[in-house]
C-alpha cells in the first residue's frame, strides 16, 4: 500500500510515533548532551529582559527532539539566525509538539511516549525552568490512562486556558481542557470531552483569531471536530465532526484565517489542502467553492502554516522531502500553488513555521535532525538558506514553536 492511501490501525501507530518508516532501521540511537547551533547563529541585537515585550525582530525559538528527549532554546533574529540560550532541556519520552502560550511567558511539550505535558517557564533571555521538579517537569496528571500520549496543544488567545489532545489508535481520542496558573503556568484540568466517537489519532489543534472556536484534525478518521468556547470560563460545547475528503483522507494539522470578515479553516489531507468556511455565528465548517475545496499538494503534508500576512500558506510534505507553497484568495480562501513549488528540504518535515517577520520560514526535519531555514521573497516563494540549528545525529528533530510581538 503506498503511503498516501488511508493507514491501518498498525500503521497509524506506527506514524503517530514514528512518522517516517525507514528511521526505524536506525541502530541504537544516540543521546547527546549538547547541540551545534548551526553555521549561521548569532547577529541582531540582544533580546528584551522581558519576554512579553520581545519585539517582531529578534524572538525566542523553541526546538524538540523525538528521539533525544529534550527541548533546546534559542534566540533569534529577524534573518533567521538561530544561537542557543541555556542547556538542553529534558522532556519526557518522545516529545512531539512544543507550544508557547499567546503572552510568551510559558511552554508546554506534548510527549507522544510519556503520558504527559511537559512545562516550563520562559526565563527573561529565553532560556527555561521547569515548572516541576519530578524528570520530564510533568504539568498534566501522568497516571490518568486518558492522558496517553498527548500529542498537541494550545492556549487561547488571552492565555488563560489549554487545550490538549491525545489518544493512541486503537483508542479514540480525548481532548481536555486546562486553566493555566499566571504566575506559574501550573495547568488545573477544567474539563473532558470523553472520547471523541469519530475522532482516531486527534493530531493538532487549534482556536479561531476571535476565540470563539476550536477545533481538532483527527488524523486517521479523516474528520474535524468543531467546538465552540466559552471565553470566559474556557467552557467547550461540541459541534461535532466535519469529513475533509469524502472517501478518506489523513487530516494532520488544521490552521485558521480571518480576512476580509471572513473566516476559513485549512486542514491537511491525504494529497491536497482542504478549506472551509467557518459560519461565524456558531462556528461550524463547510466547503469553499460550492464543495470544489481541495488543492493538490504533495504526498502526506503533515503540517501547515500561514505567513504572518495570511496571503500565504506552506505545508510540511513530511514524505516528500519538501514544502508546498500556496497563495490565499483573500476573497474565497482558494489557494493557487506558487511558482517554484514544492521547494525541497532535508528530509522528513514534519513541522513548518514562519518567523513573526516573514522574512523566514523554518522546517523541523527529523530525517537529518535540523533545523532548515528558508528566505521568504514578496511573493511567498523560497529560498534555501542554510540551517538555523543541527543537532547530533539521530536526534529526530520532530517540533519548533517561536515567540510572537
């Protein structure tokens, strides 16, 4: 079966933990203790003293490594140079996807083989804290078998609350709901949505720019779940699930937009991008164009981003070897594939970002354990530029997340 077909049950355990077949035949791997911060580390001017007033220019950036168990930090600036800040950090087992709350104070780490998130606080030169002393600064409840492998999470747009999913296939998926501490980012589980009756391996989530809204790609159902929020007490009511392609598809990652007093969700598919519409009333989703709402793209894009000016959008083409870059119809959402496009990375993309200035975009490639850097020209096309950071081989860097003005 080639690997753009809907996966069995075997093999979708394989992928959640794993996502790419041939590091598998890797020998023992190797934990390191430091990191190389690339060829290019350093330049711009020093960071703020305070996190929460970082300007766009010069941010603090985030990096896990699946394999290595650890979380490094740097700084970084404008163009993209990456320098290390602190020591390598120890998560827990398999950490899959690092996320920074909205006011840049704290990080939580969702580890695929540990039953819980990770927490840290945001020390004023970027470096981290652990929010716990136990190994691995655990903030969710590890002995809770509804905590099995978290793999994404995301605060709301005024950091007050966080959102995690997890659940191995053949287990459905829970998603849960925190209050984040403003002092010290310890999380209070809220509530539970229980097992989500359509949604195997739940991958990434993410919360509408007016907070409204959240919503879950569920990988190997081919579905999103839709669920509106309470903004005050973090409350969530469900929507239930929308199928992205009739007929099966793997639905990785889900990004939003709002333009123009219009929202669109994108969402992953098995070759393509899927867009739909988001009534912005009750938050519900349906198909752009009259249902004609797929856009080709490469094989398995596992993750997607938007530029800072939402004319662009680029996925992380995790078998491919590659990103996809497309142009946003401000009016409809269609997307048109850039010129140039797919533009070849590494190896392995398994996540993708745009610096706040976006001049440059990144991709945690796990295949080469790196860190690669793209320059964003005007019209969103790319240019290889090096790495930002590369860390000891077989590190399998897996996440990166990043400060925002």
């Amino acid at each position: 079966m080639s690997r753009a077909t809907v996966p069995t049950t075997a093999q979708s355990l394989q992928k959640s933990f794993r996502r790419v077949l041939s590091i598998l035949a890797i020998a023992p791997l190797l934990i390191f203790a430091a990191c190389s911060s690339g060829g290019d580390s350093g330049g711009g001017a020093p960071p703020s003293n305070n996190p929460n007033s970082v300007g766009a220019a010069n941010q603090f950036a985030y990096v896990v490594n699946y394999d290595a168990n650890n979380v490094q930090a740097f700084t970084t600036d404008g163009n993209g140079n990456f320098t290390a800040v602190g020591g390598l950090m120890t998560t827990g087992t398999n950490p899959h996807n690092v996320s920074i709350d909205k006011a840049n104070r704290f990080v939580y780490i969702s580890n695929h083989g540990s039953n819980f998130v990770s927490g840290y606080k945001i020390n004023p030169d970027g470096s981290l804290a652990p929010m716990n002393a136990v190994a691995g600064s655990p903030v969710t409840d590890a002995a809770d078998p509804s905590n099995n492998s978290p793999h994404w999470s995301v605060s709301d747009q005024n950091s007050q609350f966080l959102y995690v999913i997890a659940g191995v296939p053949p287990a459905l998926s829970t998603l849960k709901s925190y209050s984040i501490d403003q002092n010290t980012g310890a999380l209070t589980q809220i509530g539970t949505t229980g097992q989500l009756a359509q949604c195997s391996h739940g991958h990434n989530v993410a919360i509408s720019p007016d907070n409204r809204f959240l919503y879950v790609a569920c990988e190997d159902s081919g579905t999103v779940y839709s669920f509106s929020r309470n903004t005050q007490t973090g409350a969530l009511t469900n929507l239930g699930p929308t199928t992205v392609v009739a007929g099966g598809s793997t639905p990785s990652a889900v990004v939003l937009q709002s333009t123009a007093g219009k929202l669109f969700l994108y969402a992953t598919s098995t070759n393509s991008v899927a867009v739909f519409n988001i009534d912005a009333n009750a938050g519900t989703l349906s198909p752009i164009l009259g249902g004609n709402n797929t856009f080709q793209a490469r094989p398995e894009p596992h993750n997607i981003t938007l530029d800072p000016t939402g004319q662009f959008l680029y996925t992380a083409n995790i078998f491919n070897a590659s990103i996809s870059a497309f142009s946003i119809d401000q009016n409809t959402g269609a997307l048109t594939e850039l010129a140039g496009s797919p533009f070849a990375t590494d190896g392995g993309p398994n996540e993708v970002l745009v610096h706040p200035d976006g001049k440059v975009l990144f991709t945690a490639d796990q295949d080469t354990s790196g860190v690669a850097r793209f320059t964003v020209s005007a019209n969103g096309t790319l240019t290889r530029n090096g790495d930002a950071a590369t860390f000891a081989g077989g590190s399998a860097t897996n996440g990166i997340a990043m400060t925002k003005k």
